[in-house]
C-alpha cells in the first residue's frame, strides 16, 4: 500500500531578503522586495517607477528616513526658485512669460526625478543599514531585530498624516483670516488717506491784501482849492533861472456865452494817492469766526476773498487746542468797516466790527 503523499515543503527564506523585511517595514514591503531581488540580480540600481516618491516626495523621503537625500532635495528645489525669481528676470527678456516656463520645469523636474529614482535611493540606504547591522550583530536574527527596531511603521505614517492635516488647515485658515481682513478695511478717500499718512500741520499764513478798487470818494462836494500863482524864483547871477513845469487846467466858462477856455499856470505837484490801507493801529476791522477746522477756515476765506473783501486768517493757541480766526480789513473809518460788514452778512457769515 503506497504511503500517503506529504505536502510540499515551504523554502525557507534567504538572509537578505529577511534583513530586506526588517529594514523596510511593515508598510509596503511586498512592493519592494521584487525590485530590490531585481537589483541585486542586475548588480545595480536602475531606474524604475514610485508613484510615492514622485507625488509626496519630501513625505516619502521622512517616511523612509532618507534624511540626508531630502535635505539635498529641499536645497536644490528652493535655490532653483530662488535663481530664477532673483537672477533670472535681470537675464531675462520677457520675464512673465519666462518665469512661469522655468518654474513649470523646476515643478516637473522635482516630481519626476524622485520617482524615477525613488527606489534606487531607498535600495543604497537600506543596503548601507543592513551592512551595519550585520556588523554590530552577532546573528542574522539579531540584525534582524535591530533593524526592525528603527524601521518605517505605520505609527510614523499616521503621524505624517496628521502633520500634513494641520498644516493643511493652518494654510486654509490664515488665507481665509487674510482675505477676511483685507475685504473689511475701509476704503478711506484721497483726502482722508493724506491726512492720516503725511499729517502736516497749518502754518500761519500772512495777510495779503487782494488787490481791490479804490473806496468811491464821499458824495459830500468838496471844494477845490483856489489856484494861486507860482513864485517867481529869485534870480541867480550864475545859474540859469529854471523853468517851473505847468498843466493846462480848463476853468469854467464866466459867461453862457463864453466858449473858449483860458488856460491857466498851476504847478505840476501830484496830489498823494489816497490811502487804501489805514494805519492798524487808527483803523477798523471785522471779526468773522474762530474755527477749529481749518477747512472750514480756507473755505470761508475763499468766499471772502472771491466777493472783493480783504481777507485773512490767523492761527491762535487755545486751552483746546489750535483754532483758525477769519478776519476782514484793515480799513480807514467805521463806515467802509459798516459796509464791508453788511456784505458779509451778506453772505450768511457773521461780522464783528471792532477797533484795531
């Protein structure tokens, strides 16, 4: 009677591929092990495809501990941008359309190249892990051990995951609290926004009298005076007797019938202008406001000055602060200071006659 038949006897698993499992981890590690019997088979690291390492490649990087490769990938990436946003837009010519062009490269280029060589890398540095343990191991089962010790778990994973979720909602909340605060500043206008940026205050402006008409001359008739002769100079043995200059005046006829005019000799003295500024000190002026803005201040002067009226302002210190006085004048009498008063009222402002 044959013997019954006995299963088939499960091959043991070799060294290196037992050190593979401990190094790499839990997480993956039948991905792996075939491209790694591969290299091992071909006597190199060839390129091969991680769809891992191309997408999450600085995640992927920390997750299998390739510290040394991602602090070379973080440096080279950042000094790319870097490059080209500083020195490139001096070299380029058309530095918008340029710029997006490289840094669409720079994108390509650092998912690209980890992926392709994504594999090669971890296959150097699990084989260098390995080497060192076996070293400092007495066993395979003890560098075994040792290397499962500091491998890539899923503790790490999901510790990596919750990093990249708060990042994540930190980035969505600080630009939503930026758009938030940008959307409810207000709008101030050209004038206000002056004031608050460059604040200057109002320095006293000195008055300067508009140029204005002579004040009519009273209606009261006043007579001339009488015309007298001019002196008959005395006579100088050595000088030649000057000659006194004379002005034709036409007098009033003596007759109705009369129609010629007699001129007459009367010396060439000017009379004096009349006087359109009185002394301040003998003369009137009128008290329009004290204001505490100094826009309403330049607004009622402009009115003042735009009706005729001598204006001006003065800035005086108050236990409140500054204020800004509007006042009309100087003028020669109370009665051009009356007038010059009804006018303004005129204009619906107050007007205060006072004496200077």
């Amino acid at each position: 009677m044959p013997a019954p038949s006995q299963p088939a006897a499960i091959a043991p698993e070799s060294a290196t591929i037992a050190l593979y499992r401990a190094a790499l981890g839990t997480v993956n590690v039948g991905r792996y092990l075939p491209v790694f019997e591969r290299f091992d088979e071909e006597g190199r690291a060839g390129p091969s495809w991680n769809w891992a390492a191309a997408l999450l490649t600085l995640n992927w990087l920390v997750f299998r501990q390739l510290w040394g490769t991602a602090l070379v990938y973080v440096a080279a990436v950042e000094g790319l941008v870097l490059l080209v946003l500083g020195l490139g837009r001096e070299w380029l010519a058309r530095p918008s359309l340029a710029e997006w062009g490289f840094l669409g490269a720079i994108l390509v280029l650092s998912c690209l190249i980890p992926g392709v060589y994504g594999n090669a890398w971890l296959h150097a540095d699990t084989r260098r892990r390995m080497t060192r343990a076996v070293r400092e191991a007495k066993t395979v089962r003890e560098a075994c051990a040792a290397l499962a010790q500091r491998a890539s778990s899923r503790k790490r994973l999901l510790g990596l995951v919750v990093i990249n979720g708060v990042l994540a909602v930190a980035a969505v909340g600080a630009y939503w609290g930026l758009s938030r605060w940008v959307g409810d500043r207000p709008v101030l206008p050209t004038e206000a926004l002056s004031e608050v940026v460059a604040p200057v205050e109002p320095a006293p402006l000195v008055p300067v009298p508009p140029v204005e008409p002579v004040p009519p001359a009273p209606t009261e008739p006043v007579d001339p005076p009488p015309a007298t002769p001019p002196a008959q100079p005395v006579a100088d043995p050595v000088a030649p007797e000057p000659t006194p200059a004379v002005v034709s005046v036409p007098l009033a006829p003596a007759t109705a019938t009369a129609t010629a005019t007699v001129p007459a000799q009367v010396p060439a003295s000017t009379p004096a202008a009349p006087q359109t500024r009185a002394d301040p000190v003998q003369s009137h002026a009128i008290n329009v406001g004290l204001f505490a803005d100094a826009g309403n201040a330049d607004r009622v002067l402009t009115r003042l000055i735009d009706a005729g009226l001598p204006a001006y302002i003065q800035v005086v210190d108050s236990p409140n602060g500054q204020r800004t006085r509007v006042r009309v004048g100087p003028f020669a009498s109370r009665a051009l200071a009356d007038d010059a008063a009804a006018r303004i009222r005129a204009l619906g402002l107050d007007a205060l006659v006072f004496r200077q």
